[in-house]
C-alpha cells in the first residue's frame, strides 16, 4: 500500500517577491528627533490658533453661577451625554470641589459650586 501526500505538503512555497518591498519604519529614528518632532508641532500649533475653553471650563464656569446649573444645561453646553456630564461632576468631587445639590420648584436638580 503506497501512501499519498498531498501536493502542497510535499514541497515548502517559494517566497513571495512582491511582499518583500522596502517600507519605511513609522517609527522615529531616536527619542530625540521624535521629541524635538512633537514639541515643534504643539509649539506651531498652539502659536498660530488660539486655544478653545476646555468642556471642563464650561462645565465649572456653568457651576459657578449662583443658581448653578441643571443637567441639560451642561449635556447643552458640552455636548456630552448624561452619564459623561455626571462623571465630570464625580470627577469634580474627587478633585476635592465641593459640589451642592438644590431642587427647584419644578423639581430639577441644580448643581453648584459651594463658595470656597
């Protein structure tokens, strides 16, 4: 009884040539270079535009006001969902900013910054 390989076993596939062009690393060639790269592309950019409040900054100047600011007020002004705004407020806490929780008549819970 004679036993059969499989034509694909038998022997090992040449090499594909065209797999084996030249690419270029996206890697910087040291530390340095890639350092230098990134601080004169922050320093470019920041210089030219200026820098836009942060969604943090809207968030605390809204806090700030003396009546504070409701949920939608702040899911308004960042965009964000409300889940994100209620961690930014867990956020805020943890930084140690005292945070103070009103209701309104209508029964909407303000947020506000306790005066310091």
């Amino acid at each position: 009884m004679e036993v059969q390989t499989c034509p694909s076993h038998a022997r090992p596939k040449p090499p594909n040539p065209a797999r084996k062009t030249a690419r270029k690393s996206a890697k910087p060639a040291s530390k340095q270079q890639a350092t230098k790269a990134a601080s004169s592309r922050w320093r470019a950019r920041s210089s030219a535009a200026p820098v836009r409040p942060s969604k943090k900054a809207a968030i605390v100047a809204l806090l700030e006001r003396p009546n504070g600011a409701a949920i939608g007020d702040l899911i308004e002004a960042t965009g964000w969902q409300t889940h994100s705004v209620r961690a930014a407020l867990t956020g805020l806490r943890k930084e140690g900013k005292e945070l103070v929780r009103d209701k309104d008549a209508a029964g909407v819970t303000h947020y506000r910054l306790a005066a310091a």
